[in-house]
C-alpha cells in the first residue's frame, strides 16, 4: 500500500505531542518496510525537519491567513505565495502569538472545514494536484478531525484510496472558540465525516467524546493507542537519579503549567524536600508569555528561583538529558487529554508519572502500571502526591521499573504500528 499521512505542523516552537505522534508511526513504517510518505500543512512538523526537501509544506500558516483576512491575497502571483511558504517565513510563524491558538481562528477553522466552500479553495486543489501527480495514494490519513474539509475534494479525486482520520484533541481547539462558531464546527465535522473509511481514536476516553461530539456512525471508530520504541530512551532506574521532579509539555495554562509551579512551591516549604528541584522543558508560544513571566515572579518571590531549571532542548537527545534528570513527572493538563505522548516518553525513561484523574489518563496509567492517579486537580493535592512518592523510595523504584515494562508490553509502537496497518487493510480491501 501508498500511504499518504496528511499532518499539520507546529514549526518546533514547543512539544506538539500530535506531531510526535504521526512521526513515531511514519518511522516505524518505514522501519517495518512500508511505503509511507507524510505531507504537512500550515508549518514543517519540527524545527529541524530533514527529510521534507522534495515536499512542499500545504497551505502555508502566513499565507492562508493573509488569504482569509484580505482578499487581494487570494490572487496573488505564485511568487508571492513561495515566498510567503519560504522556510525562514514559516520558521518566524510558528513563533508567532496565537499562531497554534484557537481563540481568533474561528472564521478560518469553518473556511478549512468547507474545504472547496471555502477561502481555501485554491490551495486544496493546488495539494490534490500534487499528489495526483506524484503520489497517487491508497491510504490517506488525515491527522484530526479539523482537517476534514479535505475529505470530500480527496475521495472525489482518489476514489479507490481508503480514507482514515485520527482523533485526538479536537475538542481542546473547538470548545476554545466563541459560543457562536462552536456549534457550527462541530456540526461541519460530522457532515464531513461521511466522506470518512474509518477513524482512529487514541483512547476509549476519547472515543467517548468523539461519539458524543460529533455524529459519527460507532462502527465506524476504532481504538489505537499510541506508542513509542521502546529502544530510543535509556532507561535509568529511579535510585540512580536525584530527587528531581519534572513537566514536560508546552508551558501553558492548559497544561497546568502554573499548577505544577504551584504544587513545588507547595511542597518545598516542607524542610524534608529542601534537595527537591524541579526541571521544565516543552517550549511555548507567544500567547503563553504572560504566564510564563507571572510563574518566574512567583518563584522569584518565593526565593525559589534557583530550584528551577528551564531546560531548552526538548527535541531528540535534549528529550532524553531531561528524562536521566529526574525521579518523575507530572503534567496536570486542567481538562485532562485524550492521550499524552510525553507519558510514554517518560515511562520509557523509567521516569513515573504523577496524573491527574482526568482524560484518559487513569486508562494509560492503569494499562501501563507506570504511575499514580490523584483526585483532585489543585496545587495541594499535587504537591501530597508528589510527596508521598517522593518519601517511598520502594514504592518509586518498583514504578520506575513497571514504567518501562508498561511502555515495552502494552505501548510498543511496533505493535501499535501493526493494528494500524490492519485497520489501513481492512478499508483498502473494501475499496
């Protein structure tokens, strides 16, 4: 089979767990000898993507917005667009304030869902073009759900094609926007969905919110958790690390980055935790900031700011310096997540996890068995779990070893890569 990933990029600007994840399973096809080919839009998937020269990034984030707020964009020379998708211009988007935000995109986010309606129009026909051409693809997999203003324009040109759609997070992006665009969105994705072989939900929890989101038929929805190579994190056990504590995620509210710094301060004003550092990593975009600039006084005010470190490098060996650093992590996303790749990574590096009861967490936790649940998602109750753990040093050593047996057994992504590619067959055959 030809398979064609369609994914949407975040330029490198912070750990965008979505585009790990559709990488991790370009590679491991490619590994297990399939013909894999990913295709991205708005921005390059990372900051330092190497094996994109021969394809051009789709509906560049600069120029699609300049298109959908001005016109006279819309018939611009060719050149003008190249320049506008240039590598240096895409690199300064992805940097840009709200360039990976929802709130002011809602206009656009019904644009792309009207996919030829749209103001788009011209740039969907300019990637199916490409494709007919140079691909002629068997299987398309779309990243999300907000791509699939694609779907009817790419079952019209590529009938015999199977056409898969992951589903991960939508709802972070749509129930973000006004009260009036989120109905409409929601109602647009399920008239688009039709068009539709198969989704792929990341989790039952999410294949939950799917069903109740969206009207997609149950029997269309398959569950395929995501997974990692084991192979590529050095496992450190728990006793050869100091008593570090770590979050790994885009620093944002979301995310519960202010909660985590919260949950330290908490904890280090108990004398037992005064070796006790914590150590960030994940990046961030202009939108967060504010926030950022609001953790660092309040660290500064607690006279803690030394028992902190921004790690920077969280791409390839940056990822796994900050993993031999610590004892565990926690990222206390406020409305939980319908999976959260940066587990897996940390489990792999024999590092647990400390979660809220939220999202899909307490299903990757229970089928891994490398961490803990805790109830409620406050400062306080962060701070006593991490404490807890922190003082049972049996109890953190036996996690750290379940972690990367949990990763090895139960979210290999050879295995997860092998379920795909069943699903990717089934649909192929029918068509």
């Amino acid at each position: 089979m030809n398979i064609l990933q369609i994914i949407p990029g975040s330029g490198g600007s912070f750990y965008c767990g979505n585009c790990l994840r559709d990488d991790k399973f370009h590679l491991a096809m490619k590994k297990q000898g399939h013909q894999v080919t990913k295709l991205p839009m708005y921005l390059p998937l990372f900051s330092d993507e190497h094996d994109l020269s021969d394809i051009p990034v789709f509906y560049g984030a600069i120029s699609i917005y300049l298109k959908q707020l001005y016109p006279i964009f819309r018939h611009v020379p060719a050149w003008v667009d190249r320049l506008l998708n240039s590598g240096p211009m895409l690199k300064l988007a992805a940097s840009m304030a709200g360039s990976t935000s929802a709130k002011g995109l809602e206009e656009m986010t019904v644009s792309m869902l009207m996919g030829e309606e749209g103001k788009q129009k011209e740039e969907l026909n300019r990637m199916v073009s490409w494709m007919a051409e140079y691909l002629q693809p068997d299987v398309i997999h779309l990243s999300n759900a907000l791509l699939l203003g694609l779907a009817p324009k790419l079952k019209a040109v590529f009938p015999q094609a199977a056409l898969i759609c992951s589903l991960q997070d939508e709802d972070v992006w749509v129930d973000a926007m006004k009260d009036s665009f989120r109905d409409k969105i929601w109602a647009l994705m399920s008239s688009k969905a039709e068009y539709i072989d198969g989704f792929i939900a990341v989790s039952n929890f999410y294949a939950g919110v799917s069903l109740e989101k969206m009207d997609i038929p149950k029997e269309k929805v398959f569950i395929n958790h995501l997974g990692v190579d084991p192979d590529e994190y050095r496992f450190i056990a728990a006793d050869q690390k100091e008593r570090n504590i770590g979050y790994i995620s885009q620093m944002c509210e979301a995310n519960g980055f202010d909660i985590m710094v919260d949950a330290f301060i908490h904890l280090k004003k108990d004398p037992d935790f005064d070796d006790v550092k914590l150590i960030v990593t994940g990046g961030s975009t202009g939108d967060d900031k504010a926030l950022i600039k609001q953790v660092r006084n309040k660290l500064k005010a607690a006279g803690l700011t030394h028992q902190v470190e921004f790690h920077e490098d969280f791409d390839g060996e940056g990822r796994h310096e900050f993993f031999s650093k610590l004892r565990m992590i926690s990222v206390p996303v406020r409305n939980g997540e319908a999976f959260g790749l940066y587990l897996l990574e940390s489990m792999a590096s024999g590092v647990p996890v400390v979660q809220p009861a939220l999202g899909a967490f307490p299903e990757i936790i229970e089928k891994s068995k490398g961490g803990l649940i805790y109830e409620t998602n406050s400062p306080e109750t962060l701070a006593a779990a991490l404490k807890d753990l922190l003082k049972n040093d049996d109890q953190l050593q036996e996690l750290s070893f379940a972690a990367r047996k949990g990763v090895e057994e139960e979210f290999n992504i050879y295995t997860q890569t092998d379920r795909l590619i069943d699903i990717y067959t089934q649909f192929f055959k029918r068509n």
